[in-house]
C-alpha cells in the first residue's frame, strides 16, 4: 500500500504542484485526490506526471469527454481500479450518460476480445492497413 503524504506534510516542490492543481480544479488543497498524496514522496516524478496530464487534458481537437474515455478505456484495458474509478466519474461530469456508458463498454470489451483474438492467432497486419 502507497504510504500517502497529506498536503501540511508535504515538501515545497509537491505543494506547488497540489496547489496548481487545486487551483485549477476550484478545491481546497488537503482534499487533493490520493494519487496526488502517494507521489508527493516523489516530487520529480509528481512534477512531470501532472505536466503530462495538463497537457494531456489542455483543450485540442478532442472534446474532454472524448479524452476521458480514452483515457477510461486504457484504464480498463490496464486493470487500473483507481483510474477506473476517478475517470469513470470524470466521464460522468463531463456529460457521460448511461446510455454512452453502456455503448462506451460494448465497444472496449469487443477491442479487448478483438486484440486478444488477433495476438493468439498472430494475425499478420494487412498491406491495406500499412502507413504509406
């Protein structure tokens, strides 16, 4: 188990970057979400983590939903429960119903079995499918 680092205990380095986060999210710095509060033993790391996340999450051609459930189906994909879970409810708030969940899961299940099926019978890529 992650040995978690409240917000008062932590270094200047992870401050700052629960602070930039917290800002951005209209929060209270010590409600900073678990992930935060494990890699703030490691400040380096949790720096560039949360860089790649805001870059990630910056506004671009994908919608935020859209990169939420990129980012939801790879955490399925990786068995992720903690992903899972926050960017399932991250889903949610950006507008995720239902409906778009149930469609959202028969799509990632029949990629999981597709790629699966795909690997055991090691299935040659088709010319037609090659970057030209």
């Amino acid at each position: 188990m992650a040995k978690l680092v409240e917000y008062k205990d932590m270094v200047p380095r992870a401050k700052a970057v629960v602070e930039g986060i917290a800002a951005a999210r209209g929060i209270d710095p010590a409600n900073i979400n678990k992930v935060w509060k494990a890699l703030a033993r490691h400040p380096g790391v949790m720096e560039q983590f949360a860089a790649e996340m805001k870059a990630a999450f910056a506004p671009g051609k994908l919608d935020p939903l859209t990169k939420e459930l990129v980012y939801l189906a790879i955490s399925i994909a990786n068995q992720c429960d903690y992903c899972i879970a926050s960017h399932g409810t991250m889903a949610r708030n950006k507008g995720m119903t239902d409906e778009m969940h149930e469609e959202f899961m028969r799509v990632v299940l029949a990629a999981q079995k597709g790629n699966k099926i795909t690997m055991a019978y090691r299935v040659p890529v088709d010319a037609a499918f090659e970057e030209k």
